[in-house]
C-alpha cells in the first residue's frame, strides 16, 4: 500500500477516513451500470465535451436539451431500454402517454438531464435572470477525465519513457 493511502487509514481501526459516499452519492455509478448504460454514456460524454468548451459558470441548459436531442434524433443513437424508463425509482415523466414509449427526441433529452440530475452528475442552477446553467460536478469531472482516458486507451506518461529507455539502452547494447 503507498503512504498516501496510509495517512487515510485511522490506525486503531482501520477504518478509511474519507468515506467515498460522503462525497459522492451512492447512486452516482447508476447511469454506468443500467441496462441503458451505452445510452447514458453516449449522452454523459456528448454533455461532458460541451460544457468543457464553456466557461465555469455553466452551460445554459436548453443548449445541452439541443445537443441531447440532436443525439436521440441522430440514426446512431443507442436505445433507452424499456426497464429504464419503469416509474418505480420515482423518477417518472409527468404522463403515462409518456411511459408506453411516445417520448420525442426532446422528452427523452430532458429526461436524460434529470436523470443525471439525480444522479449527482450534474448540478443544475437559476441565475438571476432565470435561466437554467449546468455545470459537472466536481467529483464527476474527475470521474470522466479517468472514464475518457481509459476508454481512449491513453498510456501513463512515464509508460512511454521507460520503453524509451528501454529501446535507447537495447540499442546501444547492439552497436
């Protein structure tokens, strides 16, 4: 275990310190795990690489609702899986018409927003003038520069200096 690990282990317990769940909500990796994950990723990533274009103090949320339904309107849209829209979690749209599967591009991009909402993804605030801005939350920010990161199979820095080292040093060894 490295030292850094150690000074959040209380020694007479040995009880982690700062508990994760503290910080982040036990339902944050939901959207990551459902059966709509891809969707949920697709719509989390496309979010992530709009508001990281803006400044800091958010991205109006009608402009995210465009980008979300441009998605859900695109023919390379993952589909949300029936059991995800279930109203059991409380989290149902306000009609039934909406529940049997007639949500528009639009309804669906909404839903998403609140979704991760809930999920703690995303903070949703009123400025003074009314308008609604969206911004990452801190921890989800984190999140996704490691989740991106993997998934475009990016190599540790210091991986590309040893091989470096290592082929620089093989080839001296053969001169």
């Amino acid at each position: 275990m490295s030292l850094d690990i150690l000074k959040h282990i209380k020694p007479d317990t040995g009880v982690c310190i700062y508990m994760l769940f503290d910080i982040i909500p036990e339902n944050f990796f939901h959207p990551l795990a459902a059966p709509g994950k891809l969707v949920y990723w697709e719509c989390i990533c496309r979010l992530f690489a709009v508001t990281n274009r803006q400044l800091s103090f958010g991205v109006e949320r009608d402009v995210l609702v465009d980008e979300l339904q441009f998605y859900f309107d695109s023919a390379m849209a993952a589909q949300m899986p029936e059991e995800e829209l279930d109203p059991g979690d409380g989290m149902a749209l306000a009609d039934s018409a909406d529940m049997t599967g007639g949500m528009n591009s639009r309804d669906k991009a909404n839903f998403i927003l609140r979704r991760l909402e809930r999920y703690g993804w995303i903070s949703v605030d009123t400025d003074h003038s009314y308008v609604q801005r969206v911004n990452f939350r801190d921890y989800a920010v984190q999140v996704m520069k490691t989740l991106l990161a993997i998934s475009e199979e990016k190599r540790t820095e210091y991986q590309g200096y040893i091989y470096t080292i290592y082929s620089l040093a093989r080839a001296g060894l053969e001169n």
